[in-house]
C-alpha cells in the first residue's frame, strides 16, 4: 500500500506540522475540520510538501527523519 508523508505549514500559527497517511485528501481535511487534538489551533492548514513512500514503513522512516532534523530545515535542504 502507498503512503505519503506531508508536511503542513499553519500561516496563523507559523508552524510546520509533518505526518504519514494512506489517504491524503482524508487526513488533511481531518486536521482543518479540527479532527486532530494537536492541530486544532493552527486552522487552517496548508499543504505545503508531500513525499510518495512505498510502504508504511519507509514512510515511517522519512517522518522521523523530517521530525528530527526539524521541519523548517528540512525544507530549506532538500
């Protein structure tokens, strides 16, 4: 199954947010209809980067890459 890891960026809160799903249109209308606890606050959030992953568990891996290096850097690396 295909998974995509996404990094969203909340222009009212000036924040990234990065997760993994199998479904992206699902997911990220969850997170603007606040469907999720921790991006309830950063409404609405924009699709800013999205990366095909083959498996659930390469996806995984680049999301905690992503998470570890920081997503603002990340972003400005790669």
């Amino acid at each position: 199954m295909k998974y995509v890891v996404y990094i969203l960026l909340s222009e009212k809160l000036g924040t990234y947010y990065t997760g993994l799903t199998n479904n992206l249109v699902k997911r990220i209308a969850t997170h603007n209809q606040g469907g999720k606890k921790y991006t309830t606050k950063g409404i609405p959030w924009k699709v800013v980067k999205t990366y095909d992953c083959k498996d659930r568990s390469e996806a995984v891996r680049l999301e905690q890459k992503i998470k570890k290096r920081g997503i603002k850097r990340y972003l400005e690396e790669n």
